[in-house]
C-alpha cells in the first residue's frame, strides 16, 4: 500500500513546476489597452489559443463585461512566447475593475497569472490561480490585512498547486530512516528551501524556468537513488538541504515575478509543506507497521519508480 501511494503521486505530478503569465492593462475613460504574454510551452496543447485564451478572461466594470476589439494573437520566436493583444469598452468610464481569469483550466492546473492594471496615475495588480480566480481592482493601496492574507495565502496554496511539492514531499518522509532522521531532514529541507528563496533575489542571477524545473526533477531522482542504492549514506540531511535549495529557486521566481513579500509568501508555503509533510510521516509509519518484513521490497520498489519519474521529467524538460 505504501508504495501504491507514491506511485499514483508520481503519476499526476504535473510536469510544470513553474506556469506563469503576465498581463498589462492600461485603461484610459472607458477604454483599455489589454496585452498579454504567455510562453508557448504552455499552449502546445491548446486548440485554437487565440480563442481560448481570450474565453477565459472577463473585464466588468459597474456590472457590465468589456466588449472585446481587435482581438490579435501571435507567436514571438525571438523570445518564444505567445502574445496576444486587444482594446476593451465599456458604456462608462473605469472606476474599478472586477476581474475573472481562468488560464489555469486550459494551460496547466498550477498555472499562475499576473496582472498590471494602470488607471492615470494610480496602479494596482492581481494574481489569479486555481485558487484565485477572481479580484476586484480599486486602484488604491490594500489594507495590512488583505496584504497578509494574499501573500500568505497564495504562499500556502503553491504547496498544493501540482503534484510535484506533494510528491517530494511525500519520498522525502519515506527517505527518513527514524523519528530523529525525519524531524532533521524536514528541517534541514525546509532551511535549504527558504535560504534559496531569499537569496534568489538579492542576485542578479536569474535562472530560466526551465532549468529551475529540470533541477527540481533530478531532486526526485537523486533522492530516490539515495534510497534505492545508498540505503545506509549518512548524511542524508545534507542532501535534503541541497534539494531543498533547488525547490526555493521556484519560489524565489514566484516572489520575484508577483512582487509579494516573501516573508509572507515563505510562511505560508512552509506552513502547508510542514502539515503536508506530518501527514505524510504519520501514514507511512502506520503503513510500515502494516506491511511489516514487506516494506523492505516495497521501499526498494517505490525508490526504482521515482528514479524514473524524475528522470523522465528532467528529460521532458529539456525538450520542450
């Protein structure tokens, strides 16, 4: 049954760690300007993108959803990205925006958009998520709370956004060894994880996604090596702090492109991972008591299949 578990894990992990769009919104009276960029990775397999894209996004203003003119998407190979541009309308003039953006039903389910709106001299933005998809712009300064609770929030929920954190996760805790093992390898991931978060933006590297992805997936692999032929390595919270570096990159991008505070956005991620990561802890060890002189082969057989997953989706990285 353990080794059930993380195979369907693996299974419905989602290839792209990292989904982002972005979004202009200039309106001007009763007009808008509206661009959009999105990388065409990430609409390989959507029918018809310049419908679709424009299908799920919806402007209202007072009521009344924008008229869309001028609707024109395209291809741009010189930065390999999907650019779609349009003028919006409506009867009255803009005073506040009520926004709904459902890009993550048609691209992938961990897909994050950002969106800049500019009202004359006033601006305001709003991110939107399979857990997030609609926000009213008022083109004023948030309150503390709704600052909190954003950032927070869209911090914890990314934990939960695709299978692969859920997945990590989950082979870290059947990486420890014993109760002392596992509270040092959570520790010591959770301590690569947010130093790689801070650190990222406080550079001027600034690593692809791409990259980001394929280090993200040998952190799979290479765990489920450890497992699978070093099953007495010592050290192995070492190796968790390393991994964990790799997976703070994607939260470092996150932060970077969202402009949210990443301490808000690191409390709330490492609050879901740490519940995330008990859970996991508490049902592999009641499942080993189950399977008993079985979880020997059962661990070694959950260790050849990770090894695969993670390196199928390095691979797949690298191709697309």
């Amino acid at each position: 049954m353990k080794w059930l578990l993380c195979f369907g894990l693996a299974v419905t992990a989602q290839a792209h760690v990292i989904s982002m769009s972005s979004a202009d919104l200039r309106i001007e009276g009763n007009r808008a300007a509206w661009s959009l960029r999105i990388p065409i990775y990430e609409i390989q397999h959507v029918k018809t993108p310049e419908q679709t894209l424009l299908a799920n996004v919806q402007f209202t203003s007072q009521g009344v959803t924008a008229r869309v003119r001028d609707p024109k998407c395209a291809p741009d190979t010189q930065d390999d990205s999907f650019k779609c541009t349009a003028t919006l309308e409506w009867p009255l003039p803009v005073e506040e925006l009520q926004v709904k953006c459902t890009f993550h039903s048609v691209t992938v389910p961990n897909h994050v958009h950002l969106l800049r709106a500019t009202l004359g001299d006033k601006t305001d933005q709003a991110i939107f998520d399979f857990s997030q998809t609609e926000a009213r712009m008022r083109f004023k300064p948030p309150t503390p709370l709704e600052v909190f609770t954003t950032a927070f929030g869209s911090g914890f929920a990314r934990t939960f956004a695709g299978g692969a954190t859920v997945l990590f996760l989950a082979c870290l805790a059947l990486a420890a060894r014993s109760r002392r093992e596992f509270l040092l390898l959570g520790a010591s991931f959770f301590a690569g994880e947010t130093i790689a978060a801070i650190a990222l933006p406080l550079t001027s590297w600034s690593p692809a996604p791409r990259f980001v992805e394929a280090a993200m997936a040998l952190t799979i692999g290479y765990l489920a090596v450890e497992i699978l032929l070093l099953p007495t390595a010592g050290q192995r919270w070492l190796v968790a702090a390393v991994l964990g570096g790799f997976h703070g990159l994607a939260t470092g991008l996150y932060n970077i492109a969202t402009g949210y505070n990443p301490a808000l956005v690191l409390s709330g991620l490492i609050s879901s991972e740490m519940m995330l990561l008990g859970v996991f802890g508490a049902l592999f060890a009641w499942i080993g008591r189950k399977l008993g002189a079985n979880e020997a082969m059962a661990l070694r057989v959950v260790s050849a299949v990770l090894l695969v997953v993670g390196l199928g989706w390095f691979f797949l990285r690298l191709k697309t």
